[in-house]
C-alpha cells in the first residue's frame, strides 16, 4: 500500500495510480484463497493461488519458493518455483512463541543477523545471507 501512496507524488494519474492499487489488493486477496485449485494455462505465467499456497506451505518441499508476484518467470529462472503436488501444511518450522505482530513480523531479520552475528568468515556469512533458510554451518 505505502507504494501507491507515493505514486501520485511523482505526478502519476490519481485515478490511474487508485486502479493500479485496487487490482494490485484484490489479486492479493484472491491468491489468498483455497477455493481456486489451478488456473489452466495461467499456471505457467502467473503465481497462482495455488503457486502462492505453496509460498505459505512449510512442508520441507515448499520451503522458500514462489515468492514472486505477479509473475512466475524470476522463480523459474532462480530455480526457486515449485507446483504444488502434495497436501500442504501451513506456517513455520519453528514457533515465534510470540502473538506480538512486531517481534513476528521481523523475527526472520532478527534470527539472520543473529546467525551473521556467530559467522566465522565472510564465507559463512554471505552463505547465511544468500543460502535457504535452513542453513547451518
């Protein structure tokens, strides 16, 4: 949302930039949903509610893919697109222990830099910057 809000600033049409914003929110909110199971030939173009279920899904398979939006191509090309073939498990490895919004919402950050923290080398820190979630030294 706060991109939008910044878009008529840069003398952007008003009408334009709140059409832009409204079909940005509700392709949002429709990839949100169970209801849709697979989109045809639009599986191979767009993320998908169900590309997007496998984004929020944490069996080990679907861990840190398809996080592109609209688009799916940058997955492809990332190696990073998966399709969602098994039931999925929604969430996280590992509790937040937490229903603070704040502390959830930037665990991930906190836990990275903790990890970059410990890093013996400037090996195993970029390896902890640029490899999957998981990894350990």
């Amino acid at each position: 949302m706060l991109f939008f809000i910044f878009l008529p600033l840069l003398v952007l049409d008003l009408t334009i930039t709140a059409i832009a914003g409204a079909f940005s929110t509700l392709y949002g909110v429709i990839g949100h949903t169970q209801i849709i199971k697979k989109l045809g030939c639009f599986e191979h173009i767009l993320l998908t509610p169900s590309h997007h279920r496998v984004h929020h899904g944490s069996n080990d398979i679907y861990l840190d893919k398809n996080y592109g939006n609209p688009l799916i191509i940058w997955e492809k090309i990332l190696g990073t697109f998966e399709v969602e073939t098994e039931k999925m498990i929604y969430g996280i490895k590992s509790n937040a222990k937490t229903f603070n919004p704040v502390k959830i919402t930037f665990r991930g950050w906190r836990l990275l830099v903790k990890d970059i923290n410990k890093s013996e080398s400037l090996s195993q820190m970029l390896k902890h910057i640029f490899y999957p979630p998981d990894w350990k030294p």
